[in-house]
C-alpha cells in the first residue's frame, strides 16, 4: 500500500522573493513524492513571518489531525526549520507521528526518522526543546516563589514617600499629605488640582521635586502605603505599618484607573529591556500626541546613545510578549504570597545556636569535643529540617494558577515586564533597511536570554 503523505509548507510573507521560493518548495516535495510512489492526501499551508508573531498555524494543526487520524503515514516538508516554529511545535509533531507510527521526512536537510540517523536528530531537537523549556519554567517557578514568599520591602534608589528610608517609621506629615490625597481623590477631586494645592503649600516627593499627577498617582496607588507588598499583580501583608487601609488603596486604584484615558500605558512593558541594536544603549519610550508610540535610541547630551534606531512600539511588545509567552505558558504562578516567617525565623535561631556553641567549644573551651559533637550534630539536623521547611512552601497556601494566553494578555503592564525581565537580558532593535515608513521586520529584533 502506497504511503500518503501529508506536505507542509511555511511562507514567509514578508520577504521579497519567497514567492518563488515557495513555488520551489512546494514542486519539490509534489516531485520526491511521486518518486517515491507516495500518494499526497493533502497539501497544509501556513503563512508566518516569524517565529514569534503567535499567529496561530491552522495548517499546522490539520496537518497534526491528518497525522493523528492515520490520513496521513508520512509528513514532508522542504526543511526542518520550514516545518516547526519553535522546538516546542517540533515536539508535538515528533509525538503525534511516534503515535500514529508516521514519518517524518526533509528535502533539502534530509531528516527521515524511518531511519536511526534521522531519528536521532528528531531525538535530540525534542531532547533541546524539552530541555529548554523544563529549564526555563523551573528557574521562573523558583524565581517567583522565592519572590512571593519574601514579606519585607524592597528597597529602590530612593525613599519611599511617607517612611523614613528603612521604612521603619512613618514619616508623619507625609503620612498627612497622602491620607489627604486620598481622601480628596475619593471625593472627587483631580490629581492635577491636588499637585497644584501641595505644591503651593510646600509639600515635595522624597525626591524633593514637585509633584506631578505622575508622582503623586505614584504614591497613592502604590500597595506599600497600605502596608502590602505587591508581587506580580499579588497583594501580600508587609512587616511595616501602614498609612491608608487595603480598601482604600483597593478604592483609590478604581477610581485613577477609571479615569486614566484608554491606550496610554503609564509604563513602556519593555522598560530597561529594549536595546539600540548599533550602540547597545536603552532606547527610549517615545510617546507624542498624534503619532503610535515608538522606542527611539535617543542622542542627548551625556548620553553614549547613537540615535540611529527608532521602531514603532506595538509590534516590538507584541513580538516580545510572544517570545515570552512561548517560554511562560504553562508556569504555574503563585496567586497568594506564602507566609514563611517562621521557618526563616527558626533557621536564624539555630544558626545562632551552632554559632554560641562553636565558640564554647572552640574558644571558651566550656564543653569537650564529644558533647560539642553530639549537639552540633542534633542542630545540624534541625537546620536542615528548618531549610527544607522554608524551601517547601505549604501547599494550601499557595493556590496556583498556570499562565496561558488569557492570562497573558489580563496581566498589568508592569507583571508582564517583570515576567520579560526575569527571561530576556535584553532585546536589541537593529536599525531598519529602509528609511522612511515600513512595516515592522521582525528580523530586526534580537533576542538575549538570560543564560
Ligand atoms: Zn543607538
């Protein structure tokens, strides 16, 4: 009985000549299947001009259904790279054909796993992805729990606003100033005529500048000034006091939020992580009135900036969220911070213990070698118990949800670039070929993932 064989074809639409080329690619695989005596069941075609824009392959999916159903014992394409779009892609195609008992066959690089050379490479790109992406959701999952469970403050380059710099103690007239915002915003008054009112009266950020709407929509929606740390979009209890309640802070975030005007994010989702791909310096947000948003590598004086870049911001966030989406999808993400207090507590107490009984055996001379050694050991023992204790968060305490595409996209601005941030070191823009107005390339993008 004659193999059918299913063909697949990727196009890219953004290039000049690939027309052509998939002219080529299509009449090779129709000619080395009738060589072989193969029946085409079908021809699957998908259109795609990166491997991360997420357009969704309908043509790749029929072509895994035409496997799984057994219409198809044999799958060609032109090269391996045509045939997946990422090592995940290439997984499930690798499995699907190992259960339905298909084929995998390339033209111009020749994989063919009917046979163990060809199998061995589909083996070993499956082995990478698998790999790639057990290495990834691993490091995010320890990066994000250690995170979660971590209830003191972070401490930025400057004072928080309201607290003194360890965040010890209440600053009490700034205290006055933001219980006062508060309230007035409830009332219903502006940011702007706030900023005008404190200005005048002398109140400065802890910067010592003037306020701006900015500034002070900062601080006021800021979970700190409630006592909460804020993690990836999660509210958790912080160890210092708080200024306003978690309702009014809940109430104040509503009331700014429903007023912010639509399609103006307050912060760029690739803030710190876009890069000038000729001078390697931070490219800029660039927001204007009229015009879409663009990253600019921008030369200022004092600035070592090139200024020769300049990309429009949508596509470059939309390419970069799905790079990252690719490697995020499926990670389980704590919803609420764990409360690890006591176990770090317990590990401080007995390093303590080992330290005080260190010294009586070593300096003090108090105790001899085999009492020292049958308490040390007895410590060591709880040290460990403690440690494995604060390693293993309690799972009633941490209810999870996995990231998928909806939730992606739900997340705030600022959890997404916290979430690119742990991920990319960088994304560098090359300069476009051409000057003037062009579509976005996505080739201009260069991905640098943290090792
Ligand atoms: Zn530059």
């Amino acid at each position: 009985m004659a193999i059918r064989a299913a063909v697949y074809l990727r196009i890219s639409d953004d290039q000049a000549g690939e027309q052509l080329a998939t002219g080529r690619q299509r009449k090779d695989c129709l000619e080395f299947c009738e060589r072989n005596g193969w029946e085409v069941a079908d021809v699957f075609e998908d259109i795609d001009y990166s491997g991360f824009t997420g357009k969704r392959r309908p043509g790749f999916e029929s072509m895994l259904a035409a496997v799984r159903e057994g219409e198809a014992g044999a799958v060609v394409a032109w090269k391996i790279d045509r045939l997946h779009r990422n090592l995940r892609d290439f997984v499930r195609l690798d499995e699907t054909c190992a259960a339905a008992g298909a084929i995998i066959r390339t033209l111009a690089d020749g994989v063919d796993t009917s046979t163990p050379s060809g199998q061995m490479v589909a083996t070993m790109l499956v082995a990478q992805g698998r790999m790639e992406s057990a290495n990834t959701s691993t490091r995010v999952k320890r990066a994000m729990a250690q995170h979660a469970a971590e209830g003191k403050p972070r401490f930025g380059p400057y004072r928080a606003f309201g607290y003194d710099r360890r965040m010890d103690q209440i600053e009490p007239d700034e205290a006055e100033f933001i219980r006062e915002a508060v309230r007035r915003l409830l009332a219903g008054e502006t940011l702007y005529s706030i900023c005008r009112d404190f200005n005048a009266r002398g109140s400065r950020t802890s910067r010592c500048n003037e306020w701006s709407p900015t500034t002070l929509k900062r601080v006021v929606t800021s979970a700190y000034i409630s006592g909460q740390r804020e993690h990836l979009g999660v509210l958790s209890p912080g160890k210092w006091e708080a200024i306003i309640s978690p309702q009014d802070l809940k109430r104040v975030r509503a009331m700014v939020a429903a007023r912010a005007r639509p399609g103006r994010p307050a912060l760029s989702p690739l803030a710190g992580i876009i890069k000038c791909g000729v001078c390697h310096q931070t490219m800029s947000h660039w927001v204007q009135p009229v015009r879409p948003r663009r990253y600019r590598c921008s030369k200022q004086p004092g600035a070592l900036n090139c200024g020769h870049v300049t990309v429009a911001a949508d596509p470059v966030e939309k390419a970069v969220g799905e790079a990252v989406l690719v490697v995020v999808e499926g990670v389980e993400l704590p919803t609420v911070a764990a409360d690890n207090s006591a176990a770090a507590d317990a590990i401080i107490a007995i390093e303590a213990d080992m330290a005080e009984l260190a010294g009586d055996y070593y300096n003090r001379k108090l105790i001899g070698k085999v009492e020292f050694l049958s308490v040390r050991d007895d410590l060591q023992a709880k040290l460990d118990k403690a440690r494995a204790a604060l390693a293993r968060v309690p799972a009633s305490n941490r209810p999870v949800k996995q990231v998928g595409r909806d939730e992606w996209e739900a997340m705030d601005v600022g959890t997404r670039r916290e979430i690119a941030a742990m991920l990319l070191d960088r994304v560098e823009v090359l300069p476009a070929p051409k000057v003037g107005r062009v579509p976005f390339d996505p080739k201009r993008l260069v991905f640098i993932w943290r090792a």
